[in-house]
C-alpha cells in the first residue's frame, strides 16, 4: 500500500530550459533554498506532514503534503461553522465532532486541504498561491488519481449504457464541478432524443425548411435551458451547495477597498476591445468565406485545383492566432476587472473568450445561409466584375514593362493589347455568366451542416483523446523511457537512473515505493483539466442544433451519436490525459446557462428567417426571392430600381418576422417557466427538504439560546399579584347563553 498523499505542491527551484551563469545559478540556488525552507516550515507549523522528492526534470521537487485527521476535523468544523453562518442548507446544526458524524468524500477531502494551503490568510489559509510574488517558485498544488476508482470508471463507460453511471460517485471523487458537468452532459444528450427522432421523421417524409419542424424545436430548446434551470435548483439542494458563492474563498490578486465603480468602468473599458476583435474576426471570416466560395470557383488559372486549399491554409494561419491573442488580452482585462472571487472571474472571462468561438463556430453557416443562397448570382457577378477590373490593370501593368503572359492564348506585349488581354483574363478568371451560375452550390449549406456536427467532431474527440496519447507516447520513446501511458505505467525496456533519495534494494517496500514516486511524476507531467472546454464543445453544439438544424434535420441525431462518445471520452480524458481535477463547490454552470438562453432566443430569430427565405416554392415570399435574384442581376437601369426596391421589401418582412419570434420566444418562455416551476419546483422533494433544514437549523438555534421555537407550548408561569384579580375570576359567558336557552 502506497503513503497516503492528500496534495502535492510542484516547486522548480531551476527555470527550465533557460541557461544560466554561474553567478545567476547561485543567486537561484541560494533564493530556491530560502523559499523551499518557507515552505516546508508553513506546511509543518500548520500540523500538516510534507516531504520532498525529485521531479521529473533537474530542479524540479515535489512536496507531498497529507494532513492528519485533528487537523481535519478542525477545517471540517470550521467550514460547516461558515456555512451555518451564511445560510447555506446544511443536514444537520455543526458540532464538535463534525468528523466522526458525517464522514468526507474523497473529494471533500482533497478541496478543503487544498483549500487550506492556498486560499489567503484572510480567509484562514496558509497562502501558499501559485505565482504569487512570494511563491513565484511553486507551480502548482495538485491532488493525485485514485486509479482504482479510474479503471473502474472507465469499464462503467464502456460497458454500460450512459444512464448507468452514477454522478454522485463522480461527485464524491472529482466535486461538484465535474460532477455537475457530467450531470448536464447526461440531463442534454437525453434530451437530444426528442429533436432527434423528430429531425430524422421530418428528414425522411417532411418537407425541408418545416416551420413545424422549427416550431418544435424552438419549444423544445426554451424547454430544455429552463429545465436545467431547475434541476440546477434541486442539485444544490440535494448537494447542499446553494449560495456556495457566499463561502467561496478570495482570490490573492483582489484588492479589498476597490470601489464598485471603478470595477464596473473597468468592466466596460473592455466592450470597446471585445467590439475591435470582433470586427477584426468577422471581416477577416467574411473575407475568406467570398474566397473560398466565390474566387476560387471563378478561378481558372494555372494550379486551380490547389487554389481551392488557400481558404483552409489562411483560417488556419489567422484565425487561430487572432483567437490566441484575444484570449490573452480577455485574462489580462478580467485581472485588471478586480474580481472578489475565482466563480466571478471565470464567469467574465468565459463570456468574453465564448463571444469569439461562438462568432467563429456560426458565422460561416450565417454567411452562407443569408448571403450566399439567397443572394448567390448577385455577389457572384458583383466578384466577376471587379476581379476582370483588377485583371485587366494587372495585365496592362505586366504590358507595360513587357512581361509575357501565356496561359492558353497568346499575349504579347507589343501586339494591339485590349483584345488579348481580355483572351488573358478570360483564360484566368469564368467570364461566362451562366457557366459561374452553375458553380453555385445548392447544397452548401447541407454540406456545412454536415462538416460541423459530424466532421467536425471526429475531429476534436481525435484531438482530444488521440492525439494527447500519441504525443505523449512519442515524448516517451525520444527520451528513452519506454512507452506511458496517463496512469503512469510504463511498458517495454526503460532506461531508468535511480535518485538518491530513493530506496534501494528489492525489497517489496522499496519497488512499491518507487513504482508510486514514477506514477506521481508522471501525473505531475499532464496538463491541468479545464472545464471551460468541454461547456464550450457542448454549448456550441447546442447553437448547431437550435440555431441551424431547419437546414439540415438530422443534425440532432449526429450529435446525439456524439455524446454518447463524448460522454465516454470525457471521462477518459479526466482519468488518463489530464491531472485529476481540484474539487469546487458550486450550485450551477455559471454563465454557460445565460449563454444557452442566449442562444435560445437568437434560435427564434434564425429558424424564422429560415423558413421564410427557403420554405418550399409555392408561397409568395420564395417568388419575391426569386424575382429580387432576377432583377439584381440585370443589368439595365430601368430593372435596378425595381431589385432594390423588391429587396427593400424583402429585408423589411424578414424584419418584421424576426421582431415578431422574438416576441413570441418571451411569450413561450414564461408559460413554459410557470409549467416546468408548478409540475417541477412546486411541492418536490427538494423543496419541502430546503424549507426542513432551515426550519430545523432555526429552532435548534432557537433552543441553543433557551428560547421556546415556534408552536411548543409555554411553560406556566407563577402568578404574579394584581389588584384586579378578582376581575379575572369572573366571567359571564356562560350564564348569558344559559339564560338564552332557557327563554328559547
């Protein structure tokens, strides 16, 4: 049986990969020791066991850290002694021995010892924070897998359907956090049943662009966020983490005396930011959706089959570094907001980093289904008709410095000009209008469809469970230690070098030992997990089905098919690719709920429109369409102020319709809260339990005091004397109605 290691805190006494003088790798040296000693004198002065091993790297240490169970008990009583103070609903009032009556989950334990080393003094900890100015040599505080618990997740995963596996002991091993992720994951893919079998019966026998279908799936979206909204309710009352905000400890870089309103003009000075990066992303999109689906299509040129590459080869040059340094300057801005606690700053900066991937995930289905196929031959021939102007002064500068310019005709510079040079331009770009009109993909927006919810995702859960695996075995093999995996097993020959400090011998302590000290420096190696990813991954999904799935039905099911993959990749991400994550306590998913409301609303807006521009042929408004397409292309005055006019009237209605679903979307979405709050909320369980525990906290309170809680009898107090006792001796009630009855 290995030591039992509750934390381990990563120290780098050395920078790694950085070269150094002497005199600079003494300076090190001598700083390393100092804070080193610190730190090993905070741990042990707070009650808390702590030694130290090499790392895996030179300079690296690692500081096991276990806490003794006195020292337990008191940051147990202490945290139900806070939440009894901020109201939080507890199962029983706390007491002395709070340790022995209710027994800690593993993950209870691990977050409040963790809790204990690195929330600040103020809060009652040893302030040991990651980069923090004193601390800039700890990287990290981390807590190590139970990898039995793992292996038997796993199995779980893939041998049982997805209702099988039990969130509460997720929740015991990893916290509320994961646990409430895991939970929204299983509460969404069941729900996808519903669009799914009603997607794939419309795509079969119904007609596209249904304005049932879009109906149905509005009500099922409002439906769905509000749904959550109250199993998030009767989670955290289950869970006893409702308000858990109230008890969340400080984050280090808070400044106490900051006034709310500079806080809040920081908040704002951002806008303009978020607004620059914005523009920034959706012109750079917009310019590489023209060019993949009009310029390349009009290009003939020599290498036209390789042009069709340049739109991929630029998103991915631009947009992901554009997104990077967005993302640095949005961390940077929600420091300089100040935030009181770690939930707030997540908060601020997941809506600002989600703005742009959300941009990013839609604004080519946007582009396409608004621009694209309803106004496609008009910016065709509008692109057709600037690149030959930009063609022929190309080719006139090329005359004039007489450059040769033989692609299938001949072109010289010293001929009559305009007519080759309209052959030469002919030759590189589609002059023929009709011939660029069928280059026109009907099916795009299908086809889109079709790369983001099933392409796509293939993808990522390659990128996300594969690629970590190859990469970290390939690490492996360069450094001459055999295969690993996450667990920290290693297999084939190795090439190992003991360390001083480790055992020697054969003995079976010993190989144990060292087996466990490998498996902790393989751990400390992986990356910290974020949940942010996965809400992001499943709140676009989200987007894809509500927003876009009239264009294409079967978009539910795909992704329904998805999760029941991603529910198992998830998990094995957490157990195999990543470290084992830090419990939190939280009562909801934070900002990805308004975020999924959200993008309820913008869905009303969206399937309206769908159906208006592209519901089959015989309504009055496709033949509008039809007719603007026609009168925008003319070219003779007289038919151009008719398409305007005729597209005036178009945008105007699909205006008009959108303003009406969005005031149908408030409608729907307060009957269906007063449905799901009375059939849910009203009377459950949950709720008659809430109200039991603060009832029952109040009156022991109550009692605790000396104090006679509602509804118990008073004790009879002695008589006290009174010069009008007799008066209350006497009563005359009964001799009236005596008298009444005798005269009746």
């Amino acid at each position: 049986m290995p030591p039992h290691v509750d934390v381990v805190i990563v120290f780098r006494a050395i920078q790694k990969g950085v070269s150094f003088s002497k005199e600079q790798i003494r300076q090190n040296a001598v700083k390393a020791e100092k804070q080193y000693s610190k730190l090993i004198d905070a741990l042990t002065r707070a009650g808390l066991k702590a030694v130290g091993r090499r790392g895996e790297s030179q300079g690296q240490l690692l500081v096991m850290v276990t806490c003794p169970q006195n020292v337990l008990a008191h940051l147990i009583h202490c945290e139900r002694n806070s939440d009894f103070l901020y109201g939080l609903p507890m199962s029983k009032m706390p007491s002395a021995n709070d340790f022995e009556s209710a027994p800690l989950s593993p993950a209870d334990r691990v977050r409040l010892i963790h809790g204990f080393i690195s929330s600040t003094p103020e809060d009652g900890g040893l302030g040991i924070i990651p980069g923090r100015k004193e601390w800039d040599l700890v990287e990290s505080v981390m807590a190590l897998h139970d990898h039995d618990f793992n292996d038997h997740w796993i199995r779980l995963w893939t041998r049982h359907r997805i209702a099988s596996v039990e969130l509460e002991k997720i929740r015991d091993q990893f916290g509320d956090s994961v646990a409430l992720y895991f939970f929204f994951l299983t509460a969404y893919t069941r729900a996808l049943i519903f669009p799914a079998a009603l997607g794939t019966i419309f795509y079969l026998c119904g007609k596209p662009y249904s304005a049932l279908y879009s109906t149905l799936l509005l009500l099922w979206s409002i439906g769905f966020v509000e749904w959550w909204r109250l199993q998030e309710r009767i989670l955290s009352v289950r869970w006893c983490t409702s308000g858990s905000w109230r008890v969340e400890k400080r984050r280090a870089d808070h400044i106490p005396s900051f006034p709310w309103w500079k806080q809040e003009t920081r908040m704002m000075a951002g806008l303009p930011v978020i607004m620059l990066f914005a523009t920034i992303l959706a012109v750079v999109l917009t310019g590489i959706f023209v060019l993949e689906a009009f310029v390349t299509e009009l290009y003939n040129g020599p290498g036209h089959r390789y042009v069709a590459f340049a739109p991929t080869i630029l998103f991915s040059l631009l947009v992901p570094r554009l997104l990077a340094t967005y993302q640095k300057l949005a961390a940077n801005f929600t420091n300089w907001e100040n935030h009181e606690h770690q939930s707030s700053y997540s908060s601020s900066l997941s809506s600002k980093v989600f703005t742009l991937s959300a941009m990013n995930a839609y604004l080519g289905l946007a582009l396409s289904a608004f621009v694209y196929v309803p106004f496609g031959e008009s910016v065709m021939h509008f692109v057709q008709t600037h690149l030959f102007t930009g063609g022929y002064h190309a080719l006139a500068l090329l005359e004039k410095f007489n450059v040769n310019f033989n692609v299938t005709s001949h072109f010289s510079a010293g001929g009559g000009s305009r007519k080759k040079i309209s052959t030469a331009g002919n030759s590189i770009w589609e002059s023929d209008r009709s011939t660029a009109r069928r280059k026109l993909n009907s099916s795009r927006l299908q086809e889109q469809m079709f790369a983001f919810t099933v392409t796509n995702q293939v993808v990522d859960t390659f990128t996300e469970i594969g690629l970590p695996y190859i990469l970290r075995a390939v690490e492996s093999f360069r450094n001459g230690k055999g295969f690993r995996n996450g667990n920290g097993k290693g297999h084939g020959k190795k090439k190992r070098v003991a360390f001083d400090d480790e055992p020697v011998g054969h003995d079976a302590h010993g190989r144990e030992e060292r087996e466990f000290l490998e498996r902790v420096r393989s751990e400390v190696a992986l990356p910290e997990y974020d949940v942010f990813t996965d809400y992001s991954e499943m709140v676009t999904q989200f987007g894809y089905v509500a927003l876009w799935s009239t264009i294409w039905p079967l978009a539910p099911a795909m992704a329904l098919f998805n999760n029941y993959i991603e529910a198992r990749s998830d998990a094995f991400k957490i157990a195999v690719h990543t470290r084992r994550p830090t419990p939190v306590r939280t009562d909801t998913i934070g900002p990805w709920l308004e975020s999924l409301s959200f993008l309820t609303w913008l869905s009303a807006l969206t399937n309206s429109a769908l159906v208006y521009l592209f519901r089959p042929p015989d309504q009055k408004e496709h033949v509008v369409r039809i007719m603007v397409d026609a009168n925008v292309i003319d070219e003779s005055q007289h038919h151009r102020p008719n398409g305007l006019a005729a597209t005036r009237e178009l945008l105007m209605s699909a205006l008009l319709i959108a303003l009406l679903a969005s005031h149908g979307y408030l409608v729907m979405r307060a009957a269906v809260q007063h449905l799901l709050n009375r059939a849910i909320w009203s009377g459950s369980k949950e709720m008659k339990e809430a109200e039991r525990m603060e009832r029952e906290m109040k009156e022991s309170y109550l009692s605790s005091l000396g104090q006679c809680p509602p509804g118990e009898n008073v004790m009879s107090m002695t008589d006290e004397e009174d010069e009008w006792a007799t008066f209350w001796t006497i009563d005359e009630g009964m001799d009236d109605i005596g008298k009444m009855l005798k005269d009746v």
